[in-house]
C-alpha cells in the first residue's frame, strides 16, 4: 500500500494547480474591465418647420430677345462716306450713323426746285390769261375758242406744277435716304459694310442691326394645364410678375411681368407660347440669352415649410429626420407640395415648430441623439 503522503499532492503542486485553474476562471486574479465609453452625440445642423402665406411659382425655360429689331439699309445707290458710331455700343434715336456720298442727290433736288419754279411761273401765266379773256370772252371782244384755249393751258399748268412738286418731295425723300439713322434708343452690332464701298446699287444693302433693348422680351412655352392656370390669373385680373434667372444662376433684381399670351397652343409640342417684359435700362440683358422664368401661378395660405436639403429620398417615398425635444431622431414620412425657393411646401409629415435635420443626415439614425445646432435665419425671401 502507498502512504498517504505520497498519494497527497505537494504544497508547490497545489499552488500551481491554483493558479493555472485561476487562469482558466474568467476574471479570476484580475479587474473586471470596464464598459465600452460610449462616444459624443453628433452634431447635426437643424432648422424649424414654419408656417406662412407664400407665393407658388413654376419655372420654364425662356429666351430673350428684343423688343424691337431693324436692319439699317441704304436705300439709294451711292458710296459709303461716313460711319459715325462705335460698333457694339448705345445709340440714341435720330442719331447719325451713316453718311452715303450725297452730290448727285443734291443736284437732283435743285433740279426739281427748279423745274418747281419755271411750273409756277407757267401757272401764273396761264391764270392771268384766263383772268384776262374772260371778261372779253363775255363781251364777244374776243372768240369764245381764246378763253378755251387759255383755260385748257391753266389746267395744264396746274398739273406740270403739280408733278413738279412731286419730284421734289422725291428729290429730297432720296436725299435724305443719304443720312442713315438711329430708328430708336437701342444698341447697334458689328457694321457689315465699311466706308468706300458701293452700296444701294440694284437691291437695297444691308449695312447694320439695331436692337431695341429696354425693356427685354422674354419668351418660354408652358404646358397647356400651366396656360390655362395662367390664362385664369390673368383673366381674373390678376398681375403675373415674373422673375428670371439667368444663365449663371444668379437672379435678375427687376421684376416683369406677362405681356401678352400666344394665339394657339403649339400642335407638335403641345405647348403654349408665353410672352413678357423686363426693365433693362443698364442693357445687361441681350438678345438670344437663355435662363429660366419664375411665374407666380398660386398663393399657399399657411403653407408649412421645410427646407429642400432636409428631404431625404427612400425608395421613391419622401423623407425627413426630426429632432426631439430630448435631442433624440426619429423619421418622418411626408407629402410635399411645390417647390417655393430654397423650400417645399409640406401637405402631411410634420407639424409648424418641427425640427429638422438640414446637415449631417448621413450622421444621424432613428433613435440616436444628437447635438443639434439652429440653422441661422436666411436674408433669402422664401419666395424669391
């Protein structure tokens, strides 16, 4: 038999069969490590859902062009001798633009002023006969067939003088036709002609362009159900101001308004031609730009608004992140309505005061709390 000494495990055994069991124990010989440190909220920028009257506008597509548009031609043959203006610039009406060499129309007039006065001198002949004959003619002084003859000669006068003033008016008419100018206020274009030329012979020549700048047209084709909402403002009495924004996206500051409606709807576009006006005194505008016509088409009582960066687009369903009071997000489902500026008018979802996470969505989840920080007040008006 053994002793029990032997069967009995040393003291040095016991001790690292202790510590290997401990090691195998979790969280035995140690401190129990602490929770994972949750991190800081996100800062999310957040903007209020306001209520307000708001105008409701649609934007098309529009192309300017000038009220008024005339080619300058010479309309007698002859040699350009003068161009008085700098190509590109402003003219003003019944300024001088061009000169054609005008001695062989001069000489035409003092032909006719003198063909003018040898008719009146025969016309002041011919009724001092008649004045004369007359009375002999009654006394039988003198054959009947005098006083005839001198009358006829009277008429005859008559209308040499008349025909001669005629070609005086016409003289002078095709003088004058050697003075080009300015029809109106407006800007010219490149000159298509320079001085020496011929120009007049056998057609008219076309020597520039001048455009009638102030007020600019502007033109943009609206669907038929957009015409009809239109026409209706417009038949109530209503004034459609329009606004433009040009090319560069920034908003033209004056206001214009619709001038005048097309005769028919377009059969190959289904469309309706649409026509108004701007003030354009500095001439920033010029013909043939292209921007985009904001049309005031309705009034939204009491619209709730939200800002078009809050919406979040989710499987074709409209979306947006709101801010509790105790800072926590929750997701919304809303309806909108039009576009009104940088903003969208809000028909069911959210409520006049929500708060809406406008930038760090990508940040934010349902559930999660966040820092929110205000959204400064724009100076943009909401309808601009």
């Amino acid at each position: 038999m053994l002793r029990p000494s032997l069967l009995r495990p040393a003291p040095r055994q016991l001790t690292c069969l202790a510590l290997a069991l401990c090691a195998l124990a979790p969280g035995c010989g140690r401190k129990a490590a602490p929770a994972a440190a949750q991190g800081p909220a996100p800062a999310v920028l957040v903007a209020p859902v306001v209520q307000k009257t708001v105008p409701v506008t649609n934007e098309f597509v529009a192309r300017t062009d000038a009220t008024a548009t005339v080619d300058l031609v010479a309309r007698v043959e002859g040699v350009l001798q003068q161009k008085s203006f700098e190509e590109g610039r402003r003219v003003r009406k019944n300024q001088v633009l061009y000169r054609i060499e005008p001695s062989q129309y001069e000489a035409n007039r003092m032909s006719a002023q003198a063909k003018v006065a040898q008719s009146e001198a025969q016309l002041k002949k011919a009724d001092q006969d008649v004045a004369r004959y007359t009375p002999l003619a009654a006394s039988h002084a003198i054959p009947q067939q005098d006083l005839d003859t001198a009358l006829t000669s009277q008429l005859a006068a008559k209308a040499d003088l008349q025909a001669a003033r005629a070609a005086l008016v016409q003289a002078d008419l095709e003088l004058s036709y050697c003075t080009i100018k300015a029809p109106f206020d407006g800007v010219i274009g490149h000159s298509l002609i320079d001085t020496g030329n011929l120009v007049g012979r056998g057609s008219a020549t076309v020597l520039d362009t001048v455009s009638s700048l102030d007020p600019i047209k502007a033109s943009f084709a609206v669907p038929e159900a957009g015409y009809l909402t239109v026409a209706k403002r417009r038949g109530e009495g209503i004034s459609l101001d329009v606004q433009l924004v040009l090319a560069d996206g920034s908003l033209y500051p004056r206001t214009g308004r619709v001038t005048f409606l097309d005769r028919a709807v377009d059969l190959k576009t289904g469309t309706f031609q649409v026509y108004c006006e701007f003030p354009n005194p500095e001439y920033l505008i010029r013909p043939n730009q292209f921007g985009r016509v904001r049309v005031v088409v309705d009034t939204a009582e009491n619209a709730l608004l939200v800002p078009q960066k809050a919406v979040l687009e989710e499987q074709g369903a409209k979306a947006v992140y709101v801010v509790g009071q105790d800072n926590k997000v929750t997701e919304r489902m809303v309806t909108l309505g039009p576009s009104v500026g940088s903003e969208f008018v809000v028909k069911a979802g959210l409520q006049n005061g929500d708060r809406v996470i406008v930038e760090g969505q990508q940040k934010a989840r349902p559930g999660m709390v966040v820092a929110p920080t205000e959204q400064p007040a724009s100076a943009e008006p909401s309808g601009s």
